[in-house]
C-alpha cells in the first residue's frame, strides 16, 4: 500500500504500528523516515510493544544509546537511531546486521547507504500544513501489504 494514510493523533499512529507489526517478518529493516517531531519514535514504540507482546513496555528512543535490543518470541528486534552517527561506517559497530532473524527498525536511515539498500519496508512520516496529525506512507518492497 503506497497510499497515504492520515493519522490524526497519537491513537492512529499506534494503530498503524500495531497494522505494521502484523505484517513484518523476521529480517525486515524498517526505515522511520521524517523530520523532528514526525513520530518516527511513536511508531516504532507501538510496532515493538506489539511485536513483544507488552501495551506498557517501555520503549525509549534510542537517540543516545543508538540502538535498544528486545526480544519476541525468541527473535531479536532492534530500534536504532543513526541521527547522531559521526559516518556511515558506524553502522557496522552497531551490529544491526549480526543476526538475519531480527526485525531492525531505524530512525534517520538516510544517514547510512547501506541501512536504504538493505530496506525490506519504509514508512516516510510527515506533518501536514497547519501541523495537525501526521501523513504516512508505508511501503513494503516485495510488494506486501498489511
């Protein structure tokens, strides 16, 4: 689905990730695409606390840690944010890529050619004029839809 959605507050946005994370399969790469403030790390909250089982999980952004390891069903998810990357060869240390079975969403992607090129799904996220909601729009590579 390419369509635009209209998300016209916090309780669509969850809703979205919630429709995201039932479409995602062990090895997918997530790009969150966005400027500040578009909700890149709401989603990615509802995508993880429903990949995991948990409506109250705390899931903090990973701005500074850079990347948040959870688990569900025995399978790694990861949650990374690349904004404060000093070059792309950083992403090597972040071991986004050590395990095939995870499910890896990142934030500020556009910071690393090699996190886009591997991309299975990109979710772009962008507040309209006048500043009411947010606009996504979800796109599966292999065509999927969820």
């Amino acid at each position: 689905m390419n369509e635009p959605i209209t998300l016209a507050d916090d309780d669509a946005t969850a809703a979205l990730g919630r429709r995201l994370a039932a479409a995602l399969r062990p090895g997918d790469l997530v790009l969150l695409e966005g400027d500040l403030g578009a909700g890149k790390t709401a989603l990615a909250r509802s995508v993880i606390r429903t990949l995991v089982s948990d409506d109250r999980l705390d899931v903090p952004s990973p701005s500074f840690a850079l990347v948040q390891p959870y688990e569900a069903d025995g399978n790694p998810v990861l949650h990374a944010d690349l904004y404060r990357l000093g070059g792309p060869r950083e992403v090597d240390e972040l071991g986004l890529f050590d395990r095939a079975d995870a499910i890896v969403l990142v934030e500020w992607p556009e910071r690393s050619d090699e996190v886009v090129e591997r991309a299975t799904v990109a979710v772009r996220l962008a507040v309209p004029v006048g500043g009411e909601g947010r606009i996504a729009t979800v796109t599966f590579v292999d065509g999927r839809s969820y």
